[in-house]
C-alpha cells in the first residue's frame, strides 16, 4: 500500500465512469457518485468498534450460513453510483456473493455506522438511504454513536424504506427479517462508552 502522503486526493484522481472506479485498487479510498469518487467518511475508533461488535454479532448469528462483509466491498447500487457501506449481510437462501468484484446484486442488510459529521450523516440518512432502497436492499440498518440511536428500516413494494425499529437503549427482539437475532442495544453502548471521551 503507498504512504498517505502519496495518494492523491478523492477529488484529484481521474476517475470519471464507474467503470474506471471498480478498476481501482483497494489501497485507494472513496465511492463513485455521478462521474467522480467522493471521499469516504472519516471513521474515527469508536466508528470502526461499533462495526467490529456489529461484524461479530451478525457472524455469531449467522454461524456458517449467510454471509458478512466489510467496508472494501464495492456494490454497483445504480449505473453511475458506487458505494462501500460499513456492513453487508447476505441471509441464508441468497445467491452466494462473487469471488471477486463488485456486488450488483443487493444484499439483505446493509449497516452504517453515522460518523458525527453533518456530510456524512447526510450522505448515510438522505442519499445512501434512497440509493439503497433503489437498489433492492430489503433493510437497511443505521447506528448512531453520537445520538445513541439504533434504526432498522425495511424497503416494501413501491421500493421506499419505512422506519421498523427506533430505539436508544434496551433490546431489540425480534430483529426484523432475522430470526433469533437479539440486538441488545445497551451493549453495544457500553462497549463504545469504554472509549474515554
């Protein structure tokens, strides 16, 4: 991988088709909208624990069956859109991921982590979130560290997302389309809260 200081920025790589995006190695950062890549979000370590605790809930669950991703996995959500959400989920019963490549199939859940950052909570609630439910993703999960807020929101027939779980503390039980999955919403507080401020 090359030093930081020797990658360019989102803004200055010529990167123009998605095409051109998916071709681009792993050590390069960023998600392809319209006809350029834009940064990715800033995840700081309270970002990146929320996703570990999320990855190891998720797997524990699904134990051999299924499939979960992390943020390096390029899905095509639409001809001229590319993004890399936090976690991806593939239920049991659908089609097996490819090898290599990007997704064009939508997965089952896709999970963000909101960074505080009024951009990224942009990018996460408004455009990923109509993107998502474009792309067939059936529910889409958004962890809030700084608001300590945990949503589900599934996508129904006409293709828009409607709020099934909003919680700041307690247990979700059921989780929505996963069955036997208890989400408890305390712990995952209080693993983020062993981070000192």
């Amino acid at each position: 991988m090359a030093p930081l200081s020797e990658l360019p920025a989102a803004g200055e790589r010529p990167v123009s088709t998605l095409e051109e995006w998916l071709e681009l190695g792993e050590d390069v950062a960023g998600e392809f909208v319209v006809d350029h890549v834009e940064d990715e979000e800033a995840a700081d370590f309270v970002h990146e624990l929320a996703v570990t605790w999320l990855a190891v809930l998720l797997r524990g669950w699904l134990g051999a069956q299924g499939f979960v991703a992390g943020s390096e996995v390029k899905m095509v959500v639409a001809a001229n859109r590319g993004r890399k959400a936090d976690l991806l989920v593939l239920l049991p019963g659908s089609a097996p991921p490819p090898r290599r490549g990007p997704l064009v199939n939508p997965p089952d859940i896709v999970v963000e982590v909101v960074t505080p950052s009024p951009r990224d909570e942009r990018r996460d609630r408004v455009e990923k979130m109509a993107e998502y439910a474009a792309f067939g993703v059936r529910y889409y999960w958004i962890v809030d560290p700084a608001l300590g807020s945990f949503e589900i929101f599934e996508r129904s027939a006409p293709g828009n997302y409607t709020k099934v779980v909003g919680v700041t503390a307690g247990r979700v039980d059921p989780v929505p389309g996963c069955k036997g999955l208890v989400f408890d919403v305390d712990a995952l507080w209080a693993e983020l809260a062993r981070v000192p401020e």
